[in-house]
C-alpha cells in the first residue's frame, strides 16, 4: 500500500500545483470541470439595447470606463440584469444568441461586482486568494434564473464548454487594464461573429496588449499563456497561428514566445 499511497500524494500535489500555477491569473484559468447549460424551455429573442446604451454612455472608443457613471446609474443596470435573470436564453436559441447573452452577462455583472464595492484600485482588492475559494470569481453574487452562478461558472463552465471559439477571450472584460478593451456596444445574436472578429483585430494589434516585433521574439498579452490550449483549437494551430489570424505584422510561426505582466489596475476613466 506504500507505494500506491506515495504516488496518490505525489499526484494530489502535482494537480494542486498545477491548478494553482494555472489559476493564479484570477479569471484567467480555472479548470472547472462540469459544464453547465441554463436554459428556459423557450422564450423570445433577448433585447440588450438596455445594456447597450449604458455602454455607450459611459465607456469611451479606448474602452476606458467611467465607473463613477455607472454607479450613479445602477438601477438601469440592475434593471437589465434583472432581465437577464428572468430570460435565460431559450433551448433551442441559435448558439449565436446564446453567446452574445453570456458575453453581455459576464460583462455587465463584472461591472456591477465593481460599483458595488467603487472605489476599488483593483478587482483582484475584491476577494481572496484562495483558488477555488473566495477570489472575487469564485464569488455566487450572480443570480440568474432562480439559481446563483460565479463569474468562473460563466467563463469556464458555460462559455468555454459550451462555445469552441478562442476569439471569446478578446470579448471577455475582467475590469483589468490588460484585459481587451470593454466594447462599447452590446453583443448580439446577429452580429455576434463580426464583432468578435473586430475585438480580435483590436486586441492583436494593440501594442498596449500585444508587442509583434521582432516577429521570431513576441511579447503577448499574458491572456495567451493563460490559455495555451484554447489557441490550438478554433482553426487555429497554435499561439502564434492565432495571433496571425488578425495580425497586421505577421509573427513567425515557430516565434519564441514571452509574455507581458498582467496589469490588474482598475480600466477606469
């Protein structure tokens, strides 16, 4: 029995090790692994016009936010929220319509997370440290069809199991300056594909995020060392193949990759 016991304790460690060196970026990587699906039985085709013009109001073309707006207007954001709540999207949705949902829904309920505790230097200020535990992600603060959800469940349980498109991690705002700028404009069902295909181009070839020269000596944005598997799916090969899916300079196939450190200030006006 000693051996067997060794080797379970050594594999314990590993995975501890390893979930913690993986999930230590916050809401960059956490490896849930039991997908969710919330669905109502049918429903109407969501309006995120409400969201959208809180977006334009108070987040500006660089994607800065003016938290103090919002603050000051929460109760037309819990107001969308509160639709989100009561209109899980339908079953049978296109899956375009459900992503454009659980973008919109991330999205809104980070900056809600915000203004409840504003001011804030940092998101990372609003939880523990505790992987799995009370980081601000791991926080059942999300109500949504009579049951409560995490960030962590949205990202990694719904979005990432359910929808095989790396591109979601351009369109996800975790309230960080090295996050992809927050959109100022709602998701939708109908546009859905060419709006993330905009963040892509937006995200790729902001110098803020991503430095492509040399092309054989990158500095990307952290968010692809967050998810290296992810970036070998999707029509995409590796890192740096989807890095020159929307590239302007080309990076070299087989570049040496390094990566920047993550900024976790606050994307605030």
């Amino acid at each position: 029995m000693q051996p067997i016991s060794r080797f379970t304790s050594r594999l314990a460690l590993g995975t501890l090790l390893a979930a913690g060196t993986l999930a230590s970026a916050g809401c960059g990587y956490v490896g849930y692994l039991i997908p969710l699906n919330p669905t109502s039985q049918d429903g109407p085709t969501l309006d995120h016009s409400a969201w959208d013009g809180l977006l334009k109001k108070y987040v500006d073309d660089q994607g800065m936010v003016n938290y103090k707006g919002f603050r000051q207007d929460s109760a037309a954001l819990n107001s969308y929220l509160k639709t989100l709540s009561d209109n899980l999207p339908a079953k049978k949705s296109p899956a375009d319509e459900k992503l454009a949902y659980w973008i919109n829904a991330y999205n809104a309920f980070t900056v809600q997370r915000i203004i409840r505790a504003y001011p804030v230097k940092s998101i990372k200020d609003l939880g523990g440290d505790k992987i799995f535990v009370d980081t601000v992600w791991d926080q059942d603060f999300i109500s949504l069809g009579g049951k409560r959800y995490t960030l962590n469940d949205i990202e990694h349980r719904i979005i990432r199991k359910q929808f095989d498109d790396n591109r979601i991690h351009y369109a996800l705002v975790c309230a960080a300056m090295s996050c992809p700028r927050l959109r100022n404009e709602a998701f939708v069902g109908r546009t859905v594909q060419e709006q993330l295909a905009e963040q892509g181009r937006d995200f790729i070839n902001n110098p803020q995020k991503n430095d492509l020269t040399p092309a054989g000596q990158p500095t990307l944005s952290a968010i692809y060392s967050f998810y290296p598997k992810d970036f070998e799916k999707n029509g995409s090969t590796s890192i740096q193949d989807a890095v020159n899916r929307y590239a302007k300079q080309k990076i070299d196939p087989n570049a040496k990759i390094s990566y920047k450190e993550y900024n976790w200030s606050l994307n605030e006006q």
